[in-house]
C-alpha cells in the first residue's frame, strides 16, 4: 500500500515539534501535528515563570520566523532574555495560530501507539510502502506517511533514588514529590511557603528552584531550604560564575554559593538519596551513607529520561546507555562530551532501522544531558529537507550560534541528574530536558533554560 496519500504526524507541539511544522509548511509538505496538550508548547507553559538564558535571537527557528513575518508578526527584543511564558505568548502561540499551522494542529491528541497498518515488528516484506498507523488516546487511529516524534521527555521525568531506581519508598511518598521547577512564588506558594523543603539535583532547575525558595524565605522567615547532590564537592556545581560566556546562567551559581556560603540553604553534599519514609505529613529522607534529613516537601530536579514504549512495534536501533540512536550516541556521550563539544548532527544520524521514522528534540538525546533546542530546530530543519528531496540541504550545518566556555554543570556522577540545556563543561549538567534555543553552539552551545516535553507535550524542553 503507497504511504504517499497519507500525512507527514509530528508528534508535539512543543517548540521543536512547531518548528518541524514550520519547515514542513515552507516545503509544502502535508503533515498534521498532534499535541496531548490543550494548547501549543504547554509544558513551557507550566515553566513559565523561569527565564531563559539565551536571548531571543537564539530562540526562534528559522522557517518559523518567515512565516510569521509574512504575516506581520514582529519579533520581540533579540537581545533581551524571555521567560517560559513570553516563549509561549510571543512565539509559539502565534506561530500555531498561522493559516499554514492552524488548522494542521489537533489538540487533546495523546499517542499511545506507533505501528504499520496490518504488520507487527517482524514483518518485513513491503514494510516501508506501508503507512504508519498512529493510536490516539480514547482509541481513533491515524494513518501516517512519515513520523516525526517530538513529544519530548518533559513527562517521564527520573527518579530520586541514586541508582537510576526508585528509592525505597519514593512511590509511597509520592504525594510529597515534586518535579523540576515549581511555581515557588506564584501558583505553588501555598506547598511551600513556611515549610521545609528538600532540593535534590545539581543543574539549572533545581538552581531557580533554591533562588526562589530563597526569596520566598524572605518574605516568610519560617520557610527552610535543604540540598541534595550526590558529588562530595559543589564547586564545578556552580558553574562558571563571571567567566561563563551567558552572564545569566554564571550568575545563577553565583548565587546559590552565596546563599549556601551565608547559611540559607543547607548543601548535603555526596547525599545519594536511598530512602524515603512519610510521618505524620512530613518525609525523612535518608542517604546511602546514613544521613537523614525531615522535610515538609521535595523537589525532583533530577533531570529525564525518553519513553520509547509508544514505538515499541517499531524498528529502533538504540544505543543501550543513553536510549537515543546508535549514530548519534557517540557524538552527545555525557562520558565525552559536553553541550560545547556536541558536533553539528541531522537526518543521518536521526535515521532508524524504522523508514520513515525519526525522533528529534530532547526526546533524541535519550538520557544525555546536552541538548539544547537550537539543536532541536536543526534536527527539525535537515529531517524535513530530507523527507522533501533536498539532501544537499539536509547535510549541510546551518547552525550559527555564539561560543559559550563555561557550562554550569553536575559532574557526570550525578548521572540522573543532567543539566538542562546548558553548554556543559565536561562535566555534564543536570536537567536535560533542555530547549536550547539557538542554543548549541560552536559547536552547538548556547544553552536555554530549565525545562520541556511534548516537549512536555507541548513544550519543548528546557533550560532556564
């Protein structure tokens, strides 16, 4: 059966996801988006009091610029630094609500499965003239021609336990538990203020959740701040301070060392978290090395991992440590490199034993912490050049962006622990969900900030 009568399904509408909506509209390719969410990019919206560290400039895709400025749109101050939300209302809703998008979007769509219409995994025979056949929540089907999976990784968040598994009791405790970047001094103050709460995570989120419990002491005196990483010494934690070439993302660990150095927060330091315990309302956290400590609350800001379980009836050929494509692992290895040293990449290294289905975004990265989501609008770029013809376009780097040092990062030892879409040093950062925007440079460095899936769903993925 031809696939040609069916539409290219990107998967999210998340920034990444938008931006391969973008390309595929400038190449007049049929496609349709589905979005879990309500609404585009929702998981930056639930992170959209948190600001980005790379400016505007950086955090607009190219296509999707044309498209908007044909339609009038003016782009905001290139040089000034959004938060999540201005990402959303500025960009991205605009950007969805184009002639050319608008009507290709379907909202409340979550995928639940990916296969071939008629075939199982083993089938082999005809399986790339086959269309895909995509299962929606609530049972329709959608048949596809080309897949592109920009859902992120903003929903399977890691766990807390030190091992890579749930602490013993992480689930029983699960009331307690936040994930990354909570709305400490808006929607979520109620949980937090007066309390004590336990940060866990060496990266960019759980440094904007401590600056904001900070703050939130400051206007209620009874409010404490515990934090947890697994690393005897916070120094490379930090970051680079007033040598990092993003002077918002150096001055966010300067920050937190002097409020760590003056008593108002409370480092655990080589805290790897084993279990959890709930008394009376509150949760005693205990480490590996038998340090407890009592807390009212605890943020999860451990970094994500991909879900690959919707393609399970799909031919992936993953790398088995990072879960992202066995071409690209190489290249993005938190062993090797950092999100300074992460070479320019596309559709080859995007490409599956599957034909015609390709993950982009944070979602490609697996569990490596470098990713940034100018990296992300690339990927989006060169795999639509591809499904159009255009190979020559497809492997050409058309990725400009700023040399960036010094990366704020964990030391690969906090493995679940990845930063987010910062540039890292060779230490591998800790929230990985990142966004990036134009982020990635030199090689590809420039970080964004703190978070994403679907990017989230709908979001992309972070960095803040």
């Amino acid at each position: 059966m031809s696939t040609s009568s069916h539409p290219i399904v990107v998967i999210g509408a998340g920034p990444v996801g938008l931006a391969a909506a973008a390309h595929l509209a400038e190449r007049g390719l049929d496609f349709l988006v589905l979005e879990a969410g309500d609404s585009p990019a929702a998981a930056v919206a639930s992170w959209g009091h948190v600001r980005l560290f790379s400016p505007w400039r950086y955090n607009i895709d190219a296509a999707a610029r044309r498209l908007l400025e044909v339609d009038g749109w003016m782009a905001p101050d290139l040089t000034a630094l959004p938060i999540g939300g201005q990402l959303v209302g500025a960009y991205l809703e605009p950007l969805a609500k184009l002639p050319a998008l608008a009507g290709r979007i379907r909202y409340g769509a979550t995928v639940t499965a990916i296969g071939r219409d008629g075939v199982d995994r083993v089938r082999t025979a005809g399986r790339a003239d086959t269309p895909f056949v995509i299962r929606i929540a609530g049972g329709s089907e959608i048949l596809a021609s080309t897949v592109i999976d920009a859902s992120g990784t903003w929903r399977t968040p890691n766990v807390l336990g030190v091992n890579g598994l749930p602490a013993h009791g992480e689930i029983n405790a699960a009331a307690h538990i936040d994930s990354a970047l909570p709305d400490v001094l808006g929607r979520d103050r109620a949980a937090y203020a007066g309390r004590h709460t336990l940060v866990v995570g060496a990266g960019h989120s759980a440094a904007n959740t401590l600056l904001a419990l900070a703050e939130l002491a400051d206007q209620e005196s009874s409010t404490t701040i515990s934090w947890a990483i697994r690393t005897a010494d916070p120094t490379r934690t930090y970051g680079g301070g007033d040598a990092d070439a993003l002077p918002a993302r150096g001055a966010l660990g300067t920050r937190v060392r002097t409020l760590v150095d003056s008593g108002r927060i409370q480092l655990l330091a080589g805290f790897g978290v084993g279990q959890l315990e709930t008394d009376g309302g509150r949760v005693a956290v205990t480490a590996r090395d038998g340090r407890t400590v009592t807390v009212d609350r605890i943020v999860s800001a451990t970094g994500f991992r991909p879900d690959h379980t919707i393609a399970a009836e799909l031919r992936l050929d993953l790398d088995p440590v990072l879960g992202a494509t066995r071409q690209l692992a190489p290249l993005i290895d938190p062993n090797e490199h950092s999100c300074g040293t992460v070479p320019p990449h596309g559709v080859d290294e995007l490409t599956q034993p599957e034909p015609g289905y390709y993950a982009i975004g944070a979602k490609s990265y697996g569990r490596a912490p470098t990713f940034l989501m100018a990296t992300g609008y690339e990927q989006a770029r060169s795999v639509v050049a591809a499904l159009a013809g255009d190979w020559d376009a497809a492997r050409q780097v058309q990725l400009e962006l700023p040399e960036t040092g010094v990366c704020s990062a964990s030391p690969l030892g906090e493995a679940d622990e990845p930063s987010c879409c910062g540039t890292a040093p060779a230490a591998a950062a800790e929230d990985k969900r990142g966004l990036a925007t134009g982020i990635s440079g030199g090689l590809l460095t420039l970080p964004l900030v703190t978070v994403g899936q679907q990017q989230a769903s709908s979001g992309g993925s972070c960095c803040g």
